[in-house]
C-alpha cells in the first residue's frame, strides 16, 4: 500500500523501507520519552506508517495506521489490549486504528496537522473506511489536573451505548468519579477528533508505560459535519493511492 500527498512545505507518504520505520520510531521515541532511542513494539510489523516530511526530507510527524477490514478483526490492535471493544467487533465495516501519532516538537506547525490528516481523508475515501479510531493521551497519570476535561468529555462526547467501550484494563479513571479541578484544555489530537464529531470512551487507561492517560476515541465518518468533510476532501484532492 502507497500514498503520496503534499501540500505547502509538507508531504505525507508511506513508510517503505526498514530506515523509513526506524525514523518513525525514533521520533516517537523523541516525542513520548523524551529521548534518543527507538520505540517498538508488536504492533508494528502489522501496520503501515505514515510519514510527513518537509522539503528537505526530514520526518516531522508520524503515525502508524491498522487497516481492519471488520470488527471481528478488531482484537488484533493496540487499542483492544486496554479497551473492551465488542460494540464495534460487532460491526461490519470497515475500520482504521491509528496510534502513535505524534509531531516533531521543533515542528509545530498547523500546517503538519493539516496534511496529515489529508492524507487520512483520501486513504479513508479510497478505502470506504466507516470508522477511525485510536487511543488519544493527557500527559501524565495524575487524573486531577483534568477533572473538567473529563467532565466536559462525559456530558458532551460520550460514544453511544452500542458502540462505547467497556472496561478492560486493570487501572482506569471513570469519568464520574473525578472533582471538576484543573482546566478544561484537550490534547490536540483530541481537539481535532471532538471537532469532526467524534466520540469518547466514559474512562481514560493509565498507562504507566507511556506515563499518560489515555480515552478511546472514535470517528464515525459517515457523522462528520458537512463542511469539515468538504474542506478535508478539498485538502485531500492530490492524494494518489493506487
């Protein structure tokens, strides 16, 4: 599988060859720990690895992408090891987790943002994609510094009950269970899943690995607002996937 987008100083592609995902795994490793070193795990050999680059060819931002062609296939992914996810398993459609996304923190550009996600808009048009998914973080595992953020999260983007997780993982923080303190801010890639529609699980995971809290968060495609789905499709309009 290949693609190729560009827009303004940015491009986005595919990850081809080993060097391709060793630089994706070391500025993931540079993006969540802070450090020179790669992060790999499991997951990565079965899924592809989206790469933005700007024009001198450095990679600034990346994500890892797992095609599943339907839910029963959902359990293969990084996201069922912490949520329960027999809602969407009991989905015919098909479906993309995507992880690991993160951004150069020299290259915090609009614009990385932006591209990227024209790239997922042509893959998901190309592909007939119905639901995008993926685990999205708060830094740290302190819930208190987030207790309205959960609280705006459960009154205003839970997931429906068909479709909202379960628990699974062994330390959770359920939404109800926090005080209103801290700030109501949103990780970006949060932000931008809310802004198109998307939903929330009703808990984060701890994650003691990443040192995070993370939501399950989904896109249902098909609910994206009109006029964010045309501006993406216009975004997305050089895609080239054969």
């Amino acid at each position: 599988m290949t693609i190729s987008f560009q827009s303004g100083r940015y491009a986005a592609r595919f990850a081809i060859t080993a060097a391709d995902l060793l630089a994706c795994q070391r500025l993931r490793n540079q993006c969540f720990f802070g450090r020179l070193g790669q992060d790999a795990d499991v997951y990565d050999p079965i899924c592809t690895h989206m790469m933005v680059e700007d024009q001198g060819g450095r990679l600034v931002a990346t994500a890892r992408l797992l095609e599943i062609a339907t839910g029963a296939e959902i359990t293969k992914g990084y996201a069922a090891g912490h949520y329960d996810l027999s809602g969407l398993a009991r989905c015919a459609a098909p479906m993309i987790e995507i992880g690991r996304f993160c951004i150069a923190p020299d290259a915090r550009d609009a614009d990385v943002l932006r591209v990227a996600w024209g790239a997922l808009t042509g893959l998901v048009d190309a592909r007939g994609i119905a639901f995008l998914f993926g685990c999205t973080s708060f830094a740290g595992t302190d819930p208190a510094p987030y207790g309205q953020a959960f609280a705006r999260l459960a009154a205003r983007h839970l997931g429906p009950d068909p479709l909202r997780p379960a628990i699974r993982a062994s330390e959770v923080v359920r939404f109800g269970d926090l005080p209103q303190g801290g700030n109501v801010a949103m990780p970006p890639l949060l932000r931008t899943y809310l802004a198109m529609g998307g939903w929330v699980s009703d808990h984060a995971v701890v994650d003691r690995v990443m040192q995070t809290l993370h939501v399950f968060t989904c896109l249902d495609v098909a609910a994206v607002p009109p006029a964010r789905a045309a501006a993406l499709r216009a975004l997305a309009q050089t895609a080239s996937l054969p």
